[in-house]
C-alpha cells in the first residue's frame, strides 16, 4: 500500500477486515457480522430515499444506490457493507423488460413462453456495458465507505434468473419455468447458458470496480429437488464460480471470496460445500451443527438466524445468536440472518442482533 494509506485504484486502505479473513478461512478476533436486505424498507431513512423514485431507477443512479448501502453502516457496526442493486438487472441487461409493482414484487410483461423467445434476448457479451451503473456504484460506495468494512457484490445464479424469466415474476410453485425444464430441456440449457455467460464478466467487472466479495444468490433452488437441481443449477453455479476466478486471474487480479447462498438447497449442501466458493450461506431450516458436520472444515458458513427471530424481545435475541454461536463455532463463521430483513422489522433489534454476535463471540474465544 502506498504511504498514503491509498491502495489499488487509488481505494483507502481497509481497516476491519475480519469479515474477508473469515471467508478465507483464517483465523478471526470475533465473528463478523452482516445482514442480507441490511439496506432495506426497515429503515425509515431508505424509504424516505426512496420514495422520490421508482425501483430501477433508484438501481440505476449511482449516488442514491451508494447512499442506500451506507445507511445501515451509519446505525450499526456491521462487518460488511454490500452494494444496493437487485438481481434483475441482468435480465434487463439482456433486452427483458421488468418492473417492480409495489405490493407485489417484479414483473416480466413479457416472459420467455416458447423457445423462440430466447432470440429476443440481447448477447451476453454486452450485459456488462450495459450495467454500467453498477459499477460506478460500486466504485463510488467503495471511496466513500473510506475503507471502513468491505464492499460486497452480488448477483443471481442462472437457474433462479431464469425461473423469473419464464415465470414472469414470483411464484409459489415456479412450475411454468420448472415446465420449461421437463418439456424443453436443450431451450433450458441454452438459457442457463446465456444468463452464465452474462455472468462472468458482470460479476468480474464489479470486482475491477471494488468490490471485495461476490455473493451468487440461488434464491429458488428450493423449487428444485436434488435430480433438477444436480442438472439445471449446480452446474453453473459452479461454472460462475470457475469462471470468474480465472478470469481475474488472468486480468492480474487478485482472487476475492465468493459465497453461494442457495436458499432452501440443504438437499445439495455438500454438493455446494465442493462448488468452488469459499462460502456457503445457509437459510435457517437447517441446524448449525448438522451443516457443520456434513461440509467438513473446508468452507466457511454463513447465516442463519431466522429473520423472524427479530420480532422476539432483545434479550430472546440476545439468547438465540448464543445458541447459533455456539453451534457453528468461532472460526470459519460469518454470521448473518437465514433471509433478508423484512420491512417491518424494528432497527432497534437490528442493532440488537449484530451487538449480540460481536459480544458473544468474543466470549465464546475467552473460554
């Protein structure tokens, strides 16, 4: 590092990188701690920046997507600040139009219904030019954040993109784009493909603009059962994870951690324990300790309160991340919410649960 505490890309230098030593599995003070949605409508300062504008456009302006990653950083002394932005950027990169509907969560007008539909779609080599913003967001939050606590970037896998893509939005089954799987699965593939390669160099240009981890979001492996998922998601996300490593290898790059966060997949646990990324993030229907023994010592693992467990007293709060502490260990440990923060949370508790780990944790390597 430079003498003036400036590093690459003229960055400032890193302060508090236990959450980075966690995810490499070296040895850490305390357990580091983040939420996912940490920037979210819990705050009332989010939404008051919010409310000026609608979804993606607040995604697409760099300096509101900075100011709404610093917010939680302000009120809580959380490990790592992760960058504003939804997953669905990448299938408006590739030409899909999507909207948020308030109330009801994002919107494909138009869906991928037949095969055909996959030549609308734009060439995944120019998803990154397109997503500029994120990466200017990136980089502004990174000088801002004056090396406090890590930046993380993040993107969805192929298999929960596509589910949106073919769905047209949420659902309860998914079974349009599980359809697709069973009756088209070549068109399937051919999609996966695509939404991998837009992948790689979204993800390696979030790293060139500053980022310092990269979380792959697998949000519906859960609609899957160990034989779709083996075939539709797990080979690219390990391709994802694969990829971008050589790829910033090969820019002279240095390698960052990356977390795959498959919600609802215990059922491929080992299978992700051995995918290629340094962590596995784990939603709150599996036991610390049984995650433990089946991934062994080669990973990290990272969650998994549930976030409903914020509704409960602070002190119920405090007993719960001890409980969780103490199951997962205090070294190869993130700790981290199962899901995302819900809007209705309180941030007092918040606040709560992230003085908790860091209290608990410390004496957990007193004894």
């Amino acid at each position: 590092m430079e003498a003036n505490g400036l590093g690459l890309k003229g960055f400032p230098e890193l302060k508090n990188d236990t959450f980075l030593r966690a995810a490499w599995g070296e040895e850490t003070d305390y357990t580091p701690v983040w939420c996912m949605r940490q920037a979210g409508r819990y705050l009332p300062e989010f939404r008051e920046t919010r409310a000026a504008q609608d979804f993606f456009s607040t995604c697409r302006s760099p300096e509101a997507c900075c100011e709404l990653t610093l917010q939680p950083l302000r009120r809580f002394p959380l490990d790592a600040a992760i960058i504003f932005s939804d997953i669905l950027v990448v299938p408006q990169a590739l030409g899909m139009e999507v909207t948020m509907v308030p109330g009801k969560g994002p919107s494909f007008p138009e869906p991928l219904r037949e095969e055909r539909d996959l030549e609308r779609l734009r060439d995944p080599a120019v998803v990154a030019s397109e997503l500029g913003y994120v990466f200017q967001a990136i980089t502004l939050t990174r000088q801002r954040l004056a090396g406090r606590v890590p930046l993380i970037g993040f993107a969805g896998a192929p298999w929960t993109l596509m589910a949106y893509m073919v769905e047209g939005g949420g659902s309860s089954t998914m079974a349009q784009a599980k359809r697709w799987l069973y009756q088209r699965p070549q068109a399937s593939h051919q999609l996966l493909r695509i939404l991998t390669d837009a992948l790689i160099p979204y993800l390696v240009g979030q790293v060139v603009a500053g980022a310092q981890a990269l979380q792959l979001f697998e949000s519906h492996a859960g609609h899957l059962g160990p034989h779709l998922f083996n075939k539709f998601a797990l080979p690219y996300i390990r391709d994802v994870a694969k990829r971008v490593k050589a790829r910033l290898q090969e820019s002279g790059l240095a390698p960052v951690p990356m977390i795959i966060f498959a919600k609802d997949g215990h059922f491929a646990l080992e299978e992700l324990a051995q995918a290629g990324y340094e962590v596995v993030g784990l939603d709150w229907t599996v036991a610390p300790k049984k995650a433990r023994e089946r991934v062994g010592k080669t990973v990290t693992l990272q969650g998994n309160l549930d976030p409903c467990a914020l509704y409960a007293s602070e002190e119920e709060i405090g007993q719960l991340v001890k409980q969780m502490l103490d199951d997962f260990g205090p070294q190869r440990y993130i700790a981290n919410l199962g899901h995302g923060l819900y809007p209705d949370m309180d941030p007092e508790h918040v606040g709560a649960f992230v003085d908790a780990v860091h209290r608990h944790s410390r004496l957990l390597r007193q004894n």
